[in-house]
C-alpha cells in the first residue's frame, strides 16, 4: 500500500525516479524507490520521511491522520485524483 502511494504521489508531482532520487540529494537510490513502489521493500519511517518531504505532501496522503480526512481526500484536494489511474 505504501509503495502505491509513492508511486502516486511521484506521478503527482510528474517526477521520474531519477528526478525524485535527485530532488533528495541522493539519500536513496532509484533502486530503492523502485522496489518501494513494487511492494519489493518496505521503506522505514525515516525513508519515508525524506519521500515525503521531497514530494511536499502531507503525512494524510500517506494515511497517517487521525482525523477524518482520508488519503484519497487528499489526493483530491490536490486536484489530481483523475489523474492516478
């Protein structure tokens, strides 16, 4: 589920792997964020900290807020949930 939502965020913002990996100053590697996004690994709270910051979303699309707002809403919010199929 995590490594959908990496993918779907990277596409948000219309990055390739290398773009992401570079816009992270090479904390992780390209191989790295694609076995992420293939369910191939899990990335740890830290990785997905640098993910999420470098792509500027928010820890609810992730699907870490308490409250009642849910990824999908937020990924609306952004004006881009036509876009992730």
């Amino acid at each position: 589920m995590i490594g959908r939502r990496i993918y779907i965020a990277r596409r948000l913002r219309n990055l390739s792997m290398d773009e992401l990996v570079a816009s992270m100053d090479g904390a992780l590697s390209k191989m790295a964020i694609s076995k992420y996004e293939r369910g191939l690994m899990t990335p740890s709270a830290e990785n997905l900290n640098k993910i999420a910051k470098a792509l500027s979303l928010p820890l609810a699309f992730w699907g870490f807020q308490k409250g009642l707002q849910t990824s999908m809403e937020s990924a609306a919010a952004l004006g881009a949930a036509g876009n992730l199929a």
